[in-house]
C-alpha cells in the first residue's frame, strides 16, 4: 500500500535569529550553564578531536566539529524513511514519522551553513588544511558517529537522541567559550559569505554567538524527543 499525505509537511522554520542583545545573552546563559554529563561514547567523540586539533576552540576545530554535527540527523532520516514504509497502513503514524524525516532534513541543513560558514572562516584567515587530517580524519569520527547513531536509534530512540543532546551541549559551550576568550571578534566584521542564507551579524563574535545558539536549539530538540513515545 502506497502511503499519501493530504500535504507535504513544511520545512521547520529552524533555530531563530537572535538580535546582538539577545545573543549576549545567549552567550551568558551558555557560560553560567554547566555542561551536561558526558557519556562515555560522547567522550568518544570528543577525545581525538582534541587530540587531532587542539582543546582550545579554533575556526579549523569548529570545520571539523560540523562535518560530525551533521551525521546524527542523516542517520534518523534514514530511520525515518524504513519506519515510514513500515507503519505505511497508518497514516497517522506514518505522518508523524514523516514530519521528523522533513525536521531531521532542516537540521541537516542548519548544519551545513554552520560547516559553509565554518570552512570561509578558515580559508579568511589563511590556516592550512592537509587532506589527512582535514578531511580523512573528520570523515572517519563522522563515519563512527553515524554507524553509533544509527544502531542507537535501533534499540533505543531515546539512546541516540540523549548522545546527539551530549554533542550539541559541547558544541555550544565551545563556540560560546571560543567568543569569550577573544575579545578581538568583536571588532573583526561578518564577511557574510551566506548572508542570503544565514543572515548578517554585525562581526565575527556575533555570528558564532549564533551558532552556538543553534547547537542549544538542537540539543534541547533532542532532549525533547527523548520523552516522546516510542515508534517501532
């Protein structure tokens, strides 16, 4: 039986743009917020990171960060899309599963104007990128981290929802961080490669103020999704 919607679900309108007093403040909330418990396959993730390109945040970390960030939500549409098949005789269900396919899609994407924004700023600023440690050993996290989000989805939704939270959380808490210590981004300006797409923000500091609020609007999305009831 062919499964038909009445209408295409929207696309979600995404995390919203923060004003710069807004962002302070984000940026505030972050700081005065402690870091969630990291699990051990968050830490995972985290460790050769660190070990690769530094604890301290930098524009070429945050490069490397994006590649992964976007694996979980790739994983969950592909999910989505076999539950979909599945619970295809009711539609309701079916429905509700294929409007987490289209949020997971919006995700992805928010992600990779983040990674866009993320590789402008390395090649701005002249950093040099090898192809080993650049783009192999990103891709290698990435592709452990899709494998784990996916069979995580497979015996416990809530499982891989708790781990994407654990890596939006540090992800916001880097970028928030990365801002505090360099007062100097306050007065570098947006270059506004993606202006049309991501908007424009009055300097660098701003632009990854949001971010980072991005990543606390994904990892609250997750945490939500962890009291939701279980589709199988």
């Amino acid at each position: 039986m062919t499964l038909t919607l009445d209408h295409r679900p929207e696309a979600p309108a995404g995390p919203p743009k923060l004003r710069h007093d807004e962002l302070l403040r984000a940026q505030r909330d972050t700081l005065a917020t402690p870091r969630m418990r990291y699990s051990l396959l968050a830490r995972m993730l985290f460790k050769p990171v660190d070990l690769l390109y530094g604890r301290a945040g930098s524009y070429t970390k945050f490069a490397m960060l994006e590649i992964i960030a976007r694996v979980p939500y790739q994983a969950w549409e592909r999910m989505g899309y076999w539950l979909v098949h599945r619970h295809a005789r009711q539609s309701a269900l079916a429905r509700r599963v294929f409007e987490r396919i289209v949020e997971a899609r919006s995700d992805q994407d928010n992600e990779q104007w983040h990674l866009l924004i993320m590789q402008d700023l390395v090649q701005r600023s002249g950093h040099r990128q090898t192809w080993l440690l650049h783009k192999a050993a990103p891709w290698a996290i990435a592709f452990f981290y899709y494998h784990v989000s996916w069979l995580l989805f497979l015996v416990r939704p809530d499982w891989s929802y708790r781990l994407n939270a654990e890596f939006e959380d540090h992800a916001e808490h880097e970028y928030m961080a990365f801002v505090a210590a360099d007062p100097d981004l306050e007065f570098m300006p947006d270059p506004g490669a993606y202006a049309a797409e991501y908007g424009r923000y009055r300097s660098v500091a701003d632009l990854l103020r949001q971010i980072g609020h991005d990543e606390r609007v994904h990892k609250l999305d997750s945490l939500e999704k962890m009291r939701e009831p279980r589709v199988r």
